[in-house]
C-alpha cells in the first residue's frame, strides 16, 4: 500500500520528476489546439507591444508639440519687446516734432517770452505723454531718506531739523506704473 500511495503521489522516480509532462494526444494533429504551447501568452504580448508603441508614438508627438510652443512662443516674445516701445515712441513723434517747430522759432525770433513759452509748452507736453504712459517723478525734498527710492550721492552737514533727511535732489528719480525705473540721486544732511 506504500508502494501505491508513492507512485500516486510521483516521487518514485526521482528522473521522471524533472520531465514535463505532455498533456497532449499527438502533436501531428492539424486542428487540435497544443496545450503546452503559450498562445495566450503571444496575442498578450503582442497586444501590449501595441500599446506601447501607441503610447511611444504619442510621448514623441507631445514632445514635439511642445517643442513647437516653445519655439512660437519664444518667437511671440522676441516681437513683444522690440515693438513694446513703439507705441511709446509714436506718442513721443508730436513732442519731437513740436521741439523742431521750437527750433526753427528760435532762429526766426528774438523775442525771448514767445521763446520761453514754446519752450514750456513742449515740455508740458512731454511730461503728459510720459505721464500718460504711466510715468511719475519721485518728490525726494525734504522727504526722510529712504534708501528703496532714494540714492545717497553725498552726506552735508546740517542742523537737527535736516537730520537723515533729502536736503537737495541731484537727479529726480521716476516710477513707472508705479515701479522706480529711477531711484533719485540725492544729498541727505547728517
């Protein structure tokens, strides 16, 4: 009985052990599929080598489309900043050519108020168009120094009332939209 329950259980033979067991009748039958043949195995494969070709083929189609924003938008940028003056200076064009027309007065004329008076209308045309762009002087005069707006040129003696203040302003300083483009360049008394 031994015997028995050694051959059911196939460690009798330790040789037959490491073979393969063949489940099928005859491997010359046309029609019969192989059980010991991986088919599943295959189509799987091969359905997962599709896939991931789809998903190379869409990783190298994303990269170049974004590639392409790249280049469009570096492209955008560069025409940004070389036209972004131009409508500032076509608003400047009637202030030059104001400045001109006060050129060719000062030599016709020598009456020195009707000079002037072209003179202070150009400028206050100017100060409206960069005012209107967005521009604004900085009042440093007599302001508590503040070294985020103002830059210290020099340092003068002065009483305790002018003490850490602007007590003359070399250099008007300026903001744009409300951002110094110019800090003012300024004496502060110590």
């Amino acid at each position: 009985m031994n015997e028995n329950k050694e051959n059911l259980n196939g460690q009798n033979d330790p040789a037959e052990a490491d073979v393969p067991v063949n489940i099928n009748v005859d491997d010359n039958t046309p029609g019969d599929q192989h059980l010991n043949e991986p088919v599943a195995e295959e189509s799987e494969l091969e359905k997962l080598k599709g896939q991931l070709d789809a998903k190379n083929d869409q990783y190298l189609r994303l990269a170049a489309e974004f590639d392409n924003f790249k280049r469009r938008t570096a492209k955008e940028r560069i025409e940004l900043i070389q036209t972004a003056g131009k409508d500032v200076i076509t608003s400047l064009l009637d202030v030059l050519d104001d400045s001109e027309r006060a050129e060719q007065q000062l030599e016709k004329t020598e009456d020195v108020a009707q000079i002037k008076e072209g003179i202070r209308l150009v400028f206050t045309k100017l100060r409206n168009t960069l005012a209107g762009r967005g521009l604004k002087p900085m009042d440093a005069k007599g302001q508590d120094f503040n070294a985020d707006f103002h830059e210290a040129i020099t340092e003068i003696p002065a009483g305790d009332a002018h003490k850490g203040k602007v007590v003359d302003e070399i250099t008007k300083g300026y903001t744009l939209n409300d951002k110094i483009i110019r800090f003012a360049k300024v004496v502060v008394g110590k």
